[in-house]
C-alpha cells in the first residue's frame, strides 16, 4: 500500500466529517434583518444556525437599506403602527452589550404636498391622529428654518411628525448575529439551501457545505422565500420583490447641513434627506422583479433626479451614486409569519418590504413566541394585533 492509498483515506476521512449532520434547535433560511431578529430572540431558547447564501449575512434588502424610524409608516397603516411601537423601546434603549452606539437619532420629518394638494396632507393627519402618531402643522418662517432650499409651492402648509429617526441598520443588523453567536449559535455564509425535507420529525436541510438536521426550519429567505418552500414541497405565498432605486447626490460643501429633515411627498411618494454632506433620494419605485441581485434603472435615477429639483431649488449637477434593492411584500402588504398548516415545523418570516428594519424586534419576538407556543406577545395583543392579521393562513 503506497502514498497514494493513504492520500486516499484521509481524503474520505475529511469528507466523511464534512457531511456529518450538524443539529439545531432552529435553523433560519437567511440572514437578513428578519432572520438575524428571530434568531436573536429565539437562541434564549435553544441553539440557533442561520444559513446565508451569500458570501454575507445581509447582503441584498437589509445592506441597501436607508431605514427611517417613523410611526405614520405606509400612510398610518394601523397594523403596522403596533408593529413599530413595540419595536420603539428596543431601538431607543437595546440591552446592555448590545451595540457600542445608538441605534435612532433624531431626524425631523415632514410631509409635503403643493397648494392644490393640501387635501392629501388633512386626510393623512386624520389618519394619524387616529392612532395617536403626533403631527402638526406648520408654514412660513418655520418652514423655511426647517429647510431653506424648499421649493416655494411647497412653502404654505407641512405636516411635521414627531420623534422621528435615522437608523443605524448596520448597528441593529450586527447587534443581533453578535448576540446568537454569544450563545452558542452559528451564522453560516456562502450555504445557499439546495435541498429541504421532512423526515420524521425533523427537517433534513442540504446546503453545498454540509447537511443540517433539525425540528423547527424558519424562512427568512426575502425574495427567495417562495423558492425556498418550493424544495419543501409546500405551496407559496406569492411574494412580490419590488425594486426600489436610491441616489446620491452630491452637492457643494456646507450646502447640506445634517439637521435638515426627511422630507416625503404625499402625491409623488418620494422621500429625500441629508446623508453625510449628500442627499439621498429614493423616487419611490416599486417594479415587481424577479429574486435577484438588483440594479437601478437609469428611468427610476432620472426620476430622482427630477423629483429633487421640483421639491427644492437644488441643482442636480452629479449623481454620486446610486443602487437599487428588494422590497418584498404579498399582496395585502403585511407581514407573513407563523407555521405552515400543510407542513409541521415550517415557519414563515416573510413580507416585511419597506418596513422590516424599524420593525425588527417585534418581529423577533413574535416569531419566537409563535414558535414556543405562547401566541402573539401580550403588549402586541393590548394594542389590538391578532394572530389572524399576520398568519400565513390568511393567504393559503
């Protein structure tokens, strides 16, 4: 027996310990800012896995967003206001050790709207003031101390939110994998799902690094979701991934003071605010696209160009630059979270386009909650959230 035998036992023995099955008490698919949450929440009650399938955790919706902190989300959308609200004293005082800054900071918001659309502004305060979001309205010397560039058609009546806030999504993101990995938990890159089974009673996960095992299979894969049930034989959700463009723009030194604020349009359904000395702009897209690596369009660049010019009297001389991500949402525009009936320990995580980051610790917490079998968390349930409203029965 020569050198090339023994060459060729070690080199089973190396393969035999790479397919060993690893075992979890919960495997999230994606690491994002869902499954980063859940994980957070749910490695207090056993080990956690997370299989990312990018080289990354995070790296396509969660790295590309521009999270705001805001209560009146998707025009005072009540679901979504509880969802928001109860993420509030998590992202204004996280545990100790949790991050070495503050998650929020103070950022004015105001909403915009010209003279013959001022109707557009009265209905949103209604709607806000229905579930007790604070906004007033302000004009004239204010306005402009607010922000001076604003366009003059823009000038005579704003609707100011208050306590508002930039997020620090990086901070909140690697907050949380810190967090699972302290506990025992692991964050798998470059382990893209290509097989998904139930035996017994357990899920059998196949990834090109190796094998895992394990009760309870959470799918936090965003765009990817309805793929990821697919290899387990389960019917989709129907997620739609909309591509939304961001910009920016770099304008002259001094010109963009920090303390401007957000600024959102009640018609157009853009938003802009100061980012660094820049301005960063999103004209509000939405094209519906398949999973993938998205990349802005030069129309939906264009278009933020445009719309910064209108709302202000800025000149749009140089796009820094831009990029685009996906905002993954079903129809209702809610999110999908809870078992699956057709299948044991299959757990969705889905549907959280546009609204994922500033509600990420409520999310969290209800998955694990969901999945030890103590319902919705009862300060959810006091402001009128029901399992109905989120379940993914509601689809199926």
């Amino acid at each position: 027996m020569g050198i090339g035998w023994q060459k060729s036992l070690i080199l089973d023995q190396i393969q035999a310990v790479n397919s060993k099955v690893k075992t979890a008490d919960f495997i999230i698919i994606g690491g994002g800012i869902a499954g980063a949450s859940a994980g957070f929440e749910l490695c207090k009650h056993g080990r956690v896995i997370i299989l990312e399938k990018e080289g990354q955790a995070g790296y396509h919706t969660t790295g590309r967003s521009s999270a705001i902190f805001q209560k009146s989300y998707n025009n005072g959308d009540p679901l979504l206001n509880i969802l928001v609200r109860t993420s509030e004293d998590f992202l204004r005082r996280p545990p100790e050790g949790f991050t070495g800054q503050p998650l929020l900071k103070p950022r004015p918001l105001i909403y915009i709207a010209t003279a013959e659309n001022q109707d557009s502004l009265d209905s949103l305060h209604r709607k806000l003031s229905d579930i007790d979001v604070k906004t007033h309205f302000v004009s004239g010397e204010e306005t402009r101390q607010l922000l001076p560039v604003l366009a003059r058609k823009y000038q005579g009546r704003i609707l100011r939110e208050q306590g508002a806030a930039d997020m620090d999504v990086t901070a909140l993101h690697q907050g949380y994998l810190r967090a699972i990995k302290s506990a025992g938990g692991d964050i798998i890159t470059r382990a893209g799902v290509t097989g998904l089974a139930r035996t017994e009673n357990h899920w059998q996960v196949t990834t090109a690094k190796n094998n895992y095992r394990t009760p309870v299979v959470i799918n936090a894969a965003g765009a990817w979701v309805d793929q990821v049930a697919e290899m387990a034989n389960i019917s989709p959700i129907h997620i739609q991934p909309l591509r939304r463009t961001v910009i920016m723009v770099a304008l002259p030194k001094g010109t963009c003071p920090d303390g401007w604020p957000l600024v959102m349009d009640t018609v157009e359904g853009y938003y802009f605010k100061p980012e660094q000395g820049k301005i960063l702009m999103t004209p509000g897209d939405e094209k519906l696209m398949p999973p993938s690596d998205v990349q802005p369009e030069e129309i939906d660049i264009a278009y933020g160009a445009h719309f910064l010019e209108t709302a202000t009297r800025l000149k749009v001389d140089k796009i820094d630059h831009s990029w685009a991500g996906l905002r993954n949402q079903v129809a209702d525009g809610h999110p999908v979270v809870g078992f699956d009936p057709e299948a044991t320990g299959f757990f969705w995580l889905a549907g959280q386009g546009g609204f994922g980051i500033k509600t990420a610790p409520a999310m969290g917490r209800i998955t694990a909650s969901l999945i030890m079998g103590k319902g919705l968390p009862q300060d959810m349930l006091d402001l009128g959230l029901t399992e109905d409203q989120i379940s993914v029965k509601r689809i199926k």
